[in-house]
C-alpha cells in the first residue's frame, strides 16, 4: 500500500475526508462510535494523524508562541528568572491547543534563521538588548510581538517592573543607613577595554534593564550626597559564577574594602554572599549584600532583594499577544524591596584585609 491518506480511510470506513479529518482535529463533532471506527481503521493502516505542518498552512495557525530568550538553552532552563517567566507563559496557556517554542538567541547570530523559520503565531522577546536583529525579522513577517523587560520599542506592547525607581529604593536604604564606600556588581553594561564601568557606560547600556537598575543607584548616591569615586561599578556576568567571585574577593581584601555590595541580580548576590563568608566576613556585622529578583535561592539564604513578580510578567506578555489587534496599554508589574538579613548598618570602623573590621 502506498501513502496512508484522510482519504484512503475514508474509502475504507466509508465516510467523507472531512468526517476522517475531524476525527482528529474536532472529535467532538462526531459521535463516540463513529470516531472510534475511524481511529481504529488508523491504526490498522498504520496512520499517525494529520500532518501538523500541512494543517496549520490551511488554518493559518500554527498554535505555537515564540519565545526568544538570549540564554543558551541550558541556561534557559537551569537559571530560575526565564524558569519562572515561562511558568507564568504557561499558566496563561492553561489546557488550551497552544504549545510554546523556546528559540535562543546565541551572540554573533545575525542571520536569525531560526526566527525566521519558525513555525509560531506570535513571539514574547523577553530581556534581549536594543537593536537585536533578531526583533526587525520579527517585525518584518509582520507578526504580533511583545517585549518584556527589554527593549522598549514604539507601538510594540511592552512588560516590565519600574527597574530605575526600584534601583533608587534600594540605594536609598542602603545610604541612609550610612553606606558611602559601596560595590555594585550589575551585568551586561561595561566597556570592552575597561573594568571600572562610568556613567557613560550606563548611559549608553544597551539593556534596559542593567541600565534602568544602574540610573536608580546612581541617582540615590547623588542624592544622598556619596561621591562618585565612593561607588564603584563593576560587570558581573550572569553565567560565569567566577567573575562575580573575582570581583568581590578583590574589593574585599583591599586596603579600602566596600562596606555594601548591590547586587542587580540574586544570582550575583549569593555568590558575593558566599565569597565574603569564605573569607571569614560576617553578612550583614561587615559587609552587606543586597540582590535584585527574590528568586527562591535569595529566601532560601535570606538576601535583601527585589521582588518582582516575574511569572505575572509571563502572564500579562501572553495576554498582551493575544490582544494584539486591540489597543493595548503597556503593564508596569509592581515591585517591593524585601528586607531580611543581609543588610545591615555600615560598621563604624573599617580594617582592611580578610578578617571584619
């Protein structure tokens, strides 16, 4: 026997091909006894089902949503702040015939083939930087899309939390109580030939979220009257744990050791906590440490952080796609500094080295 078609069980059973088709794709439209008849003569000719591909070229859905991430895949996958964002993605979803397609993004892949090959109703773009090629093949198969933390793009519906507010929150409390020799370890925002990151490095950030976090501590230092050269900036990279570590053993075992290190990720923020520990410091009687996320690991080690409701931005991203030929508004998810152990007053004396002031 040839090609197993709708068509040929359909001479079999003695039905229309529509009648076969919807035994598979619309089971509720036919009765109990006729559908099993149907499925049964599949199975005996050994057929699988309808070609999904084919399908979804007559019905113009594929009932798939593109997420593009820039992680690796396994970095997608074992780092909690996408793992939390899909799961609100996927909460959205619910039992509905959608399913989702994780596409990433690796540096230097300017072609895109993947998103342009992609086989989706729509695509999520969630924490890529400005100008990423990947967002013009987007808007050029014309597409919905939404972006959630970054970038923001005019007329393209956008989630994200007040990352610059929430920035200067958080050095607000750190300076009133008393900080002024602080490290901020944030990610994504140094120049290339450089390791101390400037103000004209923040500024010309190309991720809005490392660049809105920044502004915000930096504005809360200018308030509060900390000089510039007091705050240091440095990159961490969010999947090289060693950096952060590098970075923070050096501040701390310097003649003028920071007493805070703000952390713009939770990630970060535990390996600072560990380093400084390992170092025989005590968090918060030496130095203090604050994160950015409230991922499940910072209340599990009882970080200061900032909490944000990182599945709820799934969920609105999905709801805004799904509005897309609506008059969306933009959604502001709310965030709340979360106080817990790690930070404390700044000690009143400070001895160099490896073991406390």
């Amino acid at each position: 026997m040839g090609k197993v078609t709708l068509q040929t069980i359909a001479d079999r059973v003695g039905v229309s091909r529509t009648t076969v088709s919807n035994a598979f794709s619309r089971p509720d439209q036919l009765s109990e006894d006729l559908r099993d008849r149907i499925r049964a003569v599949a199975n005996e000719l050994g057929y699988g089902g309808p070609d999904p591909l084919a399908r979804s070229l007559r019905s113009g859905r594929a009932g798939v949503i593109g997420i593009l991430v820039t992680h690796t895949l396994g970095q997608a996958l074992r780092d909690p702040y996408p793992g939390a964002f899909l799961g609100g993605v996927a909460d959205v979803i619910g039992d509905a015939d959608t399913g989702l397609l994780l596409l990433p993004l690796p540096p230097g892949d300017t072609e895109c083939r993947a998103v342009r090959n992609a086989a989706v109703d729509g695509f999520i773009a969630s924490s890529l930087p400005d100008g990423h090629p990947a967002l013009e093949v987007v808007r050029g198969r014309g597409l919905p899309l939404v972006t959630v933390d970054s970038p923001q793009l005019d007329g393209v519906p956008f989630v994200a939390a007040d990352d610059r507010l929430a920035g200067l929150q958080l050095g607000q409390r750190v300076f009133a109580l008393g900080h002024r020799d602080v490290l901020v370890l944030t990610f994504a925002l140094a120049s290339t030939d450089q390791a101390e990151i400037t103000d004209a490095d923040v500024e010309q950030g190309t991720y809005r979220v490392a660049r809105e976090r920044a502004r915000g501590l930096l504005a809360a230092a200018a308030a509060a009257g900390v000089p510039r050269d007091q705050l240091v900036l440095r990159d961490a990279s969010l999947t090289q744990p060693e950096t952060a570590r590098d970075i923070v053993k050096s501040a701390l075992t310097s003649p003028r050791p920071p007493t805070a290190i703000v952390c713009l990720a939770d990630q970060v923020a535990l390996e600072a906590l560990d380093t400084a520990r390992e170092l025989g410091l005590s968090v918060p009687q030496d130095v203090s440490i604050t994160g950015y996320d409230d991922i499940p690991a910072a209340r599990v080690a009882q970080l200061t952080t900032v909490r944000q409701p990182t599945a709820d931005k799934g969920r609105h991203a999905l709801r805004l796609l799904r509005e897309a030929d609506r008059d969306t508004e933009d959604v502001t998810v709310p965030h709340e500094l979360v106080e817990r152990q790690t930070l404390g007053p700044a000690p009143s004396t400070k001895i160099g080295g490896s073991k406390g002031r």
